[in-house]
C-alpha cells in the first residue's frame, strides 16, 4: 500500500498507521469513526452485501480501524445481511490491544429498534466479548427480556434509538473509540446527530449501476458536515481516505 498524501511513501504496516492516528475523546461520548467502501459511483453493496466491493487493500483496512475500537458498532439490517459473527481478532492484534489499555476483544454492538435478532447468530452464542444492544423503550418487551440472556441492553431513547444518549451510556461504560460499519440508516442518524468524528472511506475502482444505496439515508442534517481530509492511500487500485470533522 502507497501513501499518496501526506508525505508519499510504502505503508509497510497498516495497522500500526492506523492505531498511531490520535483520536481524542470528546465530552461525554466517544471518539466514533465510520468505515465504508463505495463504488466510483457511490454503491455500498453488490447483490446486496459490500463483500462484492472490496480487494486486499481494503480489507487490511477493515481489520485495522475495526482493531482501534472499543466497540464496533452495526445496525440491524447489515448485521443481518453481513451475516456478522463474534470478533475474532489474530494473536498480534490481541497483543497490541492490550499494549494500548484495551481489551483483547472488541466488543460488537448492535444498534436495532424491533430487536429482531436471532439468538442463534454466532455472534451471541460464540462470542468471547458478550455483545451489546443498543434499543428503545419501544422494543418488545419479551425480545428484551431474551437479549438479556446473552446481550447487555441498553435502553436509550422511546420510540427510537437516541444515539446521543447511546453514546453518552456507552461512555459510562469506559469506551473511548467506536468503529461503525454501517448500514446507511445508522450512519445517517448518526450524521443527524453530528455524531461522526472520523470518515474512513474507501473507493473500489467500479461502476456497479443500479439502485445499490450509498453510504446515508435518512432526514437531512440542518447542515452538511465539514469534514477535511487527513490522508491518502493507494492499494489494489482503491483509494483509502480518511476525513476528521471539523469542529
């Protein structure tokens, strides 16, 4: 992987790039991030899951900012989709986890109003983190009362998930950094809620068409975000950027 911008050069480990990039804690909530891969023309997914999009240089990426995070944060809809599991992190991410102050593992949490999860998922019958859910007061009782089993709930908000008060409860629980994998709804209520502090996009050298959705959906900010660009790589013929909010 070549670094384009700032200082050109050979990335001869992505993963030490990434975790040495500083990501400070704002007041009250943490430090969240958002990793999406989009086509030229701003598709997310192929036949509906984004595997389609990505190449090696990509998924070195993947693994590394969803190796900075605390927790790693999902919606519903992609956790369903991208038939996600447990993390399960290498021997060498383990020990630079712990060389950092974090846990081994991090831990999955799932953002989901109906709570319309399989229990059976691996995800929470082998997960060696015990995953979270973050729900609404709105949520079937009866599904809260079973995630209790092999979830920690948090309840925050009524009638839908109040991601602020996620945030700020995810914050009592000592999470310093969140990596967000999506879906486009999360990720716009997130924008919403100007909630996003660091934008790591990839862009895979493809036209895909059709009526794929792009990374936000959802009720329009009251402005769009300044966001400015903190770095440029090159690898497999993708682009993988990384954009700060500006505050």
């Amino acid at each position: 992987m070549r670094r384009l911008w700032p200082d050109p050069g050979d990335i001869d480990d992505v993963a030490a790039l990434v975790a040495g990039d500083a990501r400070p804690t704002p007041d009250g909530r943490p430090w969240l991030l958002v990793n999406m891969i989009t086509s030229l023309d701003g598709a997310v997914t192929i036949d509906t899951r984004s595997g389609g999009l990505a190449r090696p240089a990509d998924k070195a990426m993947f693994s590394a900012l969803r190796a900075v995070g605390d927790i790693v944060l999902a919606g519903a809809g992609t956790v369903r989709a991208e038939h996600y599991g447990p993390s399960r992190p290498s021997a060498e991410q383990r020990s630079a986890r712990r060389a950092r102050g974090q846990s081994e593992v991090p831990r999955i949490a799932i953002a989901s109003r109906s709570l319309e999860l399989d229990l059976t998922w691996p995800l929470f019958t082998e997960a060696e983190a015990r995953p979270l859910v973050l729900t609404c007061e709105s949520a079937p009782r009866d599904r809260r009362d079973a995630l209790a089993d092999v979830a920690d709930v948090i309840i925050a908000g009524d009638i839908t998930v109040d991601l602020p008060v996620a945030m700020a409860a995810l914050r009592d629980l000592g999470v310093d950094t969140v990596t967000c994998e999506g879906g486009p709804h999360l990720n716009g209520d997130l924008v919403l809620a100007d909630l996003v502090d660091e934008w790591a996009l990839t862009l895979t050298p493809l036209l895909v068409g059709g009526d794929a959705r792009r990374s936000t959906t959802g009720p329009l900010p009251p402005a769009p975000l300044e966001m400015h660009l903190d770095r440029l790589l090159e690898g497999d013929g993708l682009l993988l950027t990384r954009w700060l909010r500006d505050r």
